[in-house]
C-alpha cells in the first residue's frame, strides 16, 4: 500500500487554474496533510493513507465534487473510503459518523462519462448504486476505559443528562424540512430536462418519418423516370438528440434518502423523549398524591 506522503503528492495539483492565492491554499493543505502524516510516522502510528474525512451539514455529501475525489483517489487505492461527519446530528446526542465508497460499476461508467439514463439502466445502475456505506466500529482501548471511570465522579444528575431530555428539535426539522423541499425542486427541474429531451426526440422522429414518406415518393417518381432513387438512410439529415445525463437526479434522490431518514430519527427520538417525560410526570403526581 503506498504511504501518506506519495499519496497526497500524486493528488497534489502542479498548477490549477484559479489565481496564485487558490493555488497556495491548494498546496498548503496538501503539504500540512503530509507533515502529519509524517508525524503519525515518527511516533510508530499507522500512516497508511486509505482515503479521507470531511464533515457534512445535515448529511448532503452526495455532490460531484465527492464523486471526483473519489475517482481521483482510486487511481492509487481500488478501495478508498470517505469518512463522512454530521456534526448537527451529533450535537444532538448521536454519533453521526459514515464509512462510504463507490460502487465499482458506476466508478467506470463515470471515468468512460457512460451517465445518461440508458447507460445506467443497461448496467443495472440504480440511484442507490452509487454509494455503498461501509460498516463502522467504533473501539476504544480498556485502559481509556478505565481512566475514563476512574476521572468520572459518582453518578449524580447534571445538566448534561437533563438535556438528553430537550424536546427543542423543532429548528433541526424545519432545516431537514426545508432541505427535503428544496430535493424535490431539484429533482423535478431533472425531470423537465429528462422530458424535454423525450419531446425533441419525439419530435424527430415524426420529421424522420415525415422526411422518408417524401423521400420514398421521389424515389418512385425517379425510378419512373429510369433514374437511379436516393438513399432512404441519410445519416446528415438528422443528427441524434444528446440524452441529459442523470448524474444530478441521482445525487439528489439520495439526498433525499437521507432526509428523510434523519426526519424520521429525529421523529423518533423526539416521540422517545415525549413518553419518557410523560412517565416522569405520572411519577411525580404519584409521588405528591402520597
């Protein structure tokens, strides 16, 4: 497995073509990431490069951006994963961490640009395909664990425990809320390009058909008059109508999977914190009624 450092040089960019502050940012973050590869080195800790971390707000990394950085990392490590971090979800009591990689059928189809409908669907490549998320665990060693009981005083309530039992998680769902509706506004501007591209291509085939009915009733009266007929083919007649790619749909709607998912968990929990204040104040009546 190559190292850190060769890694990180073979992403490094020689020249971009942005101005010189973008190029110096570029290539002070590359050269940081390699200094602390080198010191994870010097003090016997794996340096062994096997792919990135970044954060994420409120999950929306499914972007082109990840998908050209992943295809851009697979040159030199077939199985890089991409740690991905939330840190609203994780302000609110769960660890929101992801191992994600791409599906090896779509990361060729992507480098050769096979992206329209067509290509997918022969390839069997539906919106789920493109990333597949990679089980974690998470391990601490027992000797943290034990300086950890060892630092933590008797148990007792603090304000901490108290906020576990917060049921202000309307601010989080209007965000997710507001990012749902904003999915589906792009999804459905992808659908307009995908039926404008089935209108044109309707649209040429009634002139293809209008053009070969006038061609082949030419042809006749050529022949009638002992004339060689025209070709019924002509391949510059009508060029092909592009299909739009479905890359940017398929982003979306994983967004969306996303979403939706994390509405649902904050749902959950919130419906988990309701009944459980609920039980409490049952209690706190028993007790003042005896």
């Amino acid at each position: 497995m190559a190292t850190a450092a060769e890694v990180l040089k073979s992403h490094t960019p020689v020249e971009t073509v942005g101005g010189d502050d973008e190029s110096l940012d570029e290539a002070a973050g590359a050269n940081y990431q390699i200094e602390m590869m080198r010191c994870l080195r010097e003090v016997n800790v794996d340096n062994n490069t096997v792919g990135w971390y970044q954060s994420s707000s409120f999950g929306t990394y499914q972007t082109t951006e990840m998908i050209e950085t992943f295809v851009s990392y697979h040159e030199s490590i077939k199985k890089c994963v991409c740690l991905v971090y939330d840190p609203q979800r994780s302000a609110r009591g769960q660890l929101a961490l992801k191992a994600v990689r791409l599906k090896d059928a779509f990361i060729a189809h992507f480098k050769e640009q096979k992206l329209t409908g067509k290509d997918l669907r022969e390839a069997g490549i539906g919106w789920r395909d493109v990333f597949v998320e990679v089980p974690i665990r998470i391990h601490n060693s027992s000797l943290a664990q034990a300086l950890v009981a060892d630092l933590d005083p008797a148990p007792r309530v603090t304000a901490p425990d108290l906020e576990r039992l917060d049921l202000g998680g309307a601010a989080y769902l209007t965000k997710t809320m507001a990012q749902l509706i904003e999915g589906v506004d792009d999804v459905l501007s992808e659908a307009q390009k995908v039926s404008l591209y089935h209108r044109n291509l309707s649209r040429q085939q009634q002139h293809m058909a209008q053009w070969l009915v006038k061609r082949r009733q030419e042809n006749a009266a050529r022949r009638a008059a002992g004339e060689e007929p025209l070709p019924e083919e002509d391949p510059a007649a009508f060029k092909p109508v592009p299909e739009p790619p479905v890359l940017e749909q398929y982003l979306t709607v994983n967004q969306l999977a996303a979403g939706c998912e994390r509405a649902a968990a904050a749902c959950q929990a919130g419906m988990s914190k309701l009944y459980v204040m609920q039980a409490l104040q049952k209690a706190g009546q028993q007790r003042q009624a005896a």
